[in-house]
C-alpha cells in the first residue's frame, strides 16, 4: 500500500480563516491515522493579492491551533520548493507538455474579445464565458501572433462531448456532462500557472495520495481531472468535507460571520477548545463523546462517518466547550497565566495605557473607560445608534460600508482608519463629526464617547473590529445579500449617497 500523503495548501491572500483550521485537521487526523505524511504547501499564485504578512500569518494560526506538518516552506522536505511562485520553471515545462501533446492551445483573447462574447452569452441566456475561438489555430497562425508578440493564454482543450465521472470517498459518485466544463485557463498571461493547473501538478509531484478539501471545491474537481487524464497521471482519492455554514444556513462568510482565526484566539478561546470543536464538524464520533483531546480524535478517527451535509458552526456551543476546557483542564494559576499570556501583560497594557492616562480622575476609571478592550458583548441600545435622526438601515449601510473599507487594508494603522473614516463621510455625503464618529463609537466601543478611537481599532485589530461591525449590524436589523452587492457595485462608482438622506 502507498504510503498516505494529504496537505493543507492555503493561499495567502487574506486572514487565515477558520475553515483552513477545519481542513487542516481532518487532513492531519487521516495522515496521522494511516501513518502516512501530513504536507504544508503555499499556494501564492494569485500575485495581486498573495502578502508575506498573509503568509506569516497562516503559519501562526496553524500552530496556535497546535497543527504540525512535516514538510512545508518553512522546514522544507524531499518534494520542495512548497512554495508555488518557487516553482514556475516546473509549471512552464509540463504547460509546453500539454500544448505539444495537443491537450493544451494558446488563447489570444483580447480583453475587448471577451467582454463581447460575455456579451453575446448574456443575450443567448447561455453560461456566459469563452467561445473557443483560438481553439484550433494553424501553427501558422501561432507562429504569426507570437512573432507579433501578442499576449496570450494557455487553456485546456475540455473534450466537448461525454461525461466526467469520480467516485468520491465522502460523497459517492458524481457526474459532470462535458459540456458543462469550459476550457479552462492553465497558465495566466504573466505567465503565473492558475490555481487548478499548479494544484493538479503540485500534488501528482508530492505524491498526494488523499485530496481531502471542502465541498465548495467539488464543482472544479472535474477540471482537476480531466488535467491528470491529459498527464497521464494516476488521480488521487477525493474527499470534499461539509461546509461550515453560518446561522443563515450559507457558507460561513466573512461578510456575516467572524472567520478569521485570530479573531478567536484575541477573544479569549483555548486553541484545544477550537480544534474539539472543529472536529465536531460534519463528523460523528462512536460514542458521541463531545469532548476529546485532538489524540483520542485521531485514535478513533473514521473517516467512514464524516458527513455529507453542511456542518452548523454553533457560537453557542463553541462557547461551552470552551467553558467546559477552561473548567476542567485549567488550574486557577493556569488560568491565571492563560489571562496573562492573552491580554493582562506588559506589552498589551502598554498600548493602552496613552490612550486613557490623561482622562483618568482616579486609578478606578481605567477600566470604565478600557473596558471595551477587554470584552466582546457591547450594550448596545437604539439610542446609540441614532446620530442626527439617522434611520437603523442607513447606519446599517454606514457601518457595512466602513468595514469594507477597512478590508481593503493589509493593517490597520490608525492614520489609515481616520482617513477611511473620512471617506465613508464623503461617500455618503454626511457630515463626519455627528453621524460618522458617533456611529463608529457606538459599534466599536459601544459608548457615545471614549478613548481615541482610531487608535483604539489599531489596538483591537481588524478581525475583532469586523466582528464588533457584523455585531452592531445584526443589532440594527441586518443586512440582505442583495443590499450588500448594490452597495459593492455603488461603492465602485465613489458615491453612496443614495443611501442615506442628506444630514449636514
């Protein structure tokens, strides 16, 4: 038998999100139960957005989780470089394979091309994409344009006739017509591999043996396939995990829901709480025991009695869990040093301590005018929220709005978040000092007034802030998927007012 090979291979374009965590462990539980090996590779394909403070932070949120790997970027291994934009000389030799072999062609859509056959697609009511027009190109018509030096694609030549059929290990069989596949990009015009090209190569040359992922990945596994059916490769074993879903019954999104991570680890919960908890998801254990150490997980590890349907990601029953780990395995000076370690040190005081030194009449008003730093259930009340008459829905739009503009931000930096601030009152065309600022204290430290406050969401961070926006958001009334993506297409127009009604 092969020895069993699974990864985690995140890409670094953003928070490290809870739902790697999740991936992370079961692909971890089922190297560890089969004695195989258990990879970390950096899929940083994606140049515009791809960061070294994303990547960093993916490596600290996986071993806050406590989540080890044995072989990775930052330890190396037999299979290395795990780092994709490493590996460029290694996608562009097995792309000339796949165009000399005829499975792959050179595509040299214009920008002005495609938008008019997403165009034409859109009239016919048919799956708007590319019409394959480059598809079957003499070589004398290649050569020409490469001599032109026109920018081009690489794309897959999809057969446009049958079906792709696979047997996943989790789901069962699953069907996809052809038809329904387009010719898929593989190489970019910067001549950066796609995500699903460099994938498919990465894992056959790792020798990845069980492809263990989220369902939301189900819909591309036939690209995957018909890509190792081009090489000739044997294809490994797939396994779409359930989705963690928010309260909604959606996908859990960062738009509704805290994701990140670190927004967990800066509340206050236990990394051995998170990991019970996760892997609680979609699975269930024999004895429906619900609380375990991540050893006894993988001793009785199944992977026959993971789920196929969506996992609920219950903040509730987090909480309890957590509770339960704090009460059962934390002795009062453990816990004593937990809340040390967590936020009651010298350097987190340090960062607080300017911002209330010059208000304080006694030492007793420190925490009165701090609190919000250490807490995560704000009082909110209506009254609050109800700068110059301002309606719950148009503070509603005001607060979603500033959190996508603090999400363009790598880090938040205070001078950053002031000029965000003043944008937002400039988008909607309201005055900044009493609609913005009030509304901004209110989410954020729930009080009229308080300590500085750009510094003070420096301070907290952007995962805790967000999560303190979607709080106050959901208090006012929430706010619809269709709301959002107006407010998205309106945002890139620099003009939300709109919106709200005229309040200066």
């Amino acid at each position: 038998m092969k020895e069993v090979r699974t990864r985690i291979a995140p890409s670094p374009t953003g928070d490290p999100h809870v739902g790697t965590i999740y991936i992370a462990l079961f692909n971890l539980a089922f190297a560890k139960k089969f004695n195989g090996t258990f990879i970390l590779r950096i899929e940083d394909t994606d140049q515009t957005r791809s960061h070294p403070t994303f990547e960093k932070n993916i490596f600290e949120a996986l071993k806050w989780a406590n989540t080890s790997w044995s072989e990775g970027p930052d330890i190396g291994g037999q299979y290395g470089p795990y780092r994709q934009s490493e590996r460029l000389p290694i996608y562009k030799k097995h792309i000339a394979e796949l165009v000399e072999k005829g499975k792959a062609y050179r595509c040299f859509a214009t920008k002005e091309e495609l938008n008019e056959m997403r165009q034409v697609a859109k009239k016919m009511g048919t799956p708007s994409g590319y019409d394959r027009r480059y598809r079957n190109l003499s070589e004398a018509e290649i050569k020409k344009r490469l001599d032109e030096k026109q920018s081009y694609v690489v794309r897959l030549k999809v057969p446009l006739t049958g079906e792709c059929i696979f047997e996943d290990a989790i789901k069962g069989r699953v069907v996809t017509p052809l038809a329904d596949i387009d010719d898929q990009i593989l190489l970019k015009s910067d001549g950066f591999p796609t995500y699903h090209f460099a994938n498919v190569v990465d894992d056959h040359l790792m020798k990845i043996t069980h492809v263990i992922r989220g369902d939301e990945w189900v819909s591309s596994t036939p690209k995957h396939i018909l890509l190792y059916e081009a090489f000739g490769w044997e294809q490994p074993t797939f396994m779409h995990m359930p989705l963690l879903l928010g309260k909604d019954g959606r996908k859990l999104s960062k738009r509704k829901n805290p994701t990140s991570t670190f927004f967990f680890k800066e509340t206050g919960y236990l990394p051995e709480a998170l990991v019970n908890f996760l892997t609680l998801m979609g699975y269930s254990t024999t004895d429906e025991k619900e609380i375990y150490t991540f050893e006894e997980f993988v001793k009785d590890f199944d992977p026959n009695r993971i789920g196929k349907s969506g996992a609920f990601f219950d903040i509730q029953k987090l909480d309890w869990l957590n509770q339960q780990y704090i009460i059962n395995t934390l002795s009062e000076k453990d816990l004593l040093n937990k809340l040390k370690a967590w936020q009651f040190n010298d350097e987190f005081f340090q960062k607080i301590l300017p911002l209330c030194h010059t208000r304080m009449k006694t030492l007793t008003e420190f925490m009165e005018l701090v609190d919000f730093m250490f807490i995560n259930h704000l009082n909110y009340t209506d009254e609050l929220f109800s700068p110059k008459k301002t309606t719950k829905e148009e503070a509603i739009f005001i607060l979603y709005t500033f959190m996508m503009l603090l999400e363009k931000q790598d880090l938040l930096k205070s001078e950053n978040i002031e000029k965000a601030s003043h944008e937002l009152a400039d988008l909607f065309k309201i005055n900044h000092k009493k609609i913005v600022m009030p509304l901004l204290f209110a989410a954020i430290q729930g009080k009229k007034f308080g300590p500085p406050l750009f510094k003070s969401v420096e301070i907290l961070k952007k995962d805790r802030v967000r999560a303190r926006l979607l709080t106050a958001i959901e208090f006012l009334g929430s706010i619809s998927n269709k709301k959002i993506a107006l407010l998205k297409e309106e945002l890139q127009k620099n003009d939300l007012s709109g919106f709200v009604k005229q309040k200066n």
